[in-house]
C-alpha cells in the first residue's frame, strides 16, 4: 500500500480560507498517479514523460514515486496496466460472427477512450524503446485474448471451427489490426473497418483452420 499523501483542497489566496491538505493513502493516491501518467501519456508521449511532470500533475512528491517505481517505465507499464478495461464475453447463442463482432466492438470502443489513447502512444513508442518493450512483454497480459478465445472454444464445441484454431496467436489478430489501425489513423475506428476485419481476415482464418483438418 501506498504511504499517506497530501492533497490540496480549499480556496486559494483569494481572501477566502486558506488551502488545506487533505491526506491520500493506498489505492486514492495510486489512482491518482495513474491517472497523471495516462494524461501525461496522451499529452506528451512517453518520451517527454518525467517523473517530475508526473508527481506534479498527481499534486504528490517526486520521493512519493521512487519509492514504488524505480523509474518511468515501471510506472508507464504498471498505469498501462491498470486502464485496460474488461472486456466482456457476449452470450453464447451460436453465432460465432456476431460473437466476435461484440468483443471487437468493445476493443474499438476501450481504444477510442482517453485511457486508449494514451495507452495506443504508449504502444507506439515500443518500436522506438527497446527497454519498454521488454519491461512490457513478461509482464502485461491482453485482456483481449481470454474472451476471444472463449468465442473461438465455444465455436468449436459447435463444430463450427477446428480445435487447432485455439491459440493465443489466433486470437490476437483481431485486436492487433484494430491497434494498429487506431496507431496509424490517430482517429475514432469506424464500425466498417470492425466488420472488415472480422468478415475478410477472421472468419476467413478460421474457416482456413478446419479445412487443414479435413
């Protein structure tokens, strides 16, 4: 748990009371920071991040983060972490394309959101940050890849898809074409470009799994 920190409230020096400091602790004060560091993220990039630009706009001290986060990119990865969003498993009422098109819908969705942008410049910043990237890879899970390949398990209890087809690698093509178009466009992902992928590159995947198998 965090230590105790102090946050000002009140008025300032307008003649009005003067500020007081309300103390933050735990998980209030750990919010806060990742918030800073998301909005630093989509203000400045990863690269203009500092500590110092973090502990200001978290109205906390510097000493506050070193105690916890030995340098930016634990802190980047660990607020990186803590925005993504839930994503949930739709119903399972046979229809493997409208199935993935939900859960696609709700990556466009979470991408599209503050805490998206902020993490899609983070993700950006991985093929000019080789120390990020490896801080990265051991040490965030995809939310993405649980629900989808729930999708992909129930489809083949169905028979509708084969078994071989059950694999994180799978999974993740979806999710990383709408990152990557989100990365390159700089724009909100369109519901057209969500079916395109699932009608031309997915179900076409799939379907290209249970023909090896025949």
């Amino acid at each position: 748990m965090l230590d105790n920190d102090a946050s000002a409230s009140g008025r300032g020096n307008g003649g009005g009371p003067a500020p007081t400091r309300r103390r933050r602790r735990g998980n209030e004060l750990r919010a806060a920071i990742h918030g800073a560091v998301l909005e630093e993220l989509r203000e400045r990039g990863f690269t203009a991040l500092t500590m110092d630009s973090v502990a200001a706009r978290a109205h906390t001290g510097k000493t506050t983060l070193y105690r916890y986060w030995p340098s930016k990119i634990e802190l980047v990865v660990e607020a990186a972490e803590s925005s993504m969003s839930h994503i949930a498993v739709p119903d399972d009422d046979g229809d493997l394309r409208g199935q993935l098109l939900t859960v696609m819908r709700q990556v466009a969705s979470d991408l599209d959101s503050p805490a998206g942008i902020a993490v899609r410049s983070l993700i950006a910043e991985l093929v000019r940050t080789p120390e990020l990237t490896k801080a990265i890879r051991p040490n965030t899970d995809d939310p993405v890849i649980p629900p989808i390949l729930e999708v992909l398990r129930r489809a083949a209890v169905r028979r509708q898809i084969s078994v071989t087809a059950l694999t994180p690698r799978v999974a993740r093509v979806g999710p990383d074409l709408l990152r990557t178009h989100a990365i390159i466009s700089g724009t909100p992902i369109p519901e057209s470009i969500v079916v395109e992928i699932v009608d031309l590159v997915l179900l076409p995947l799939l379907r290209g799994y249970a023909t090896q198998q025949e």
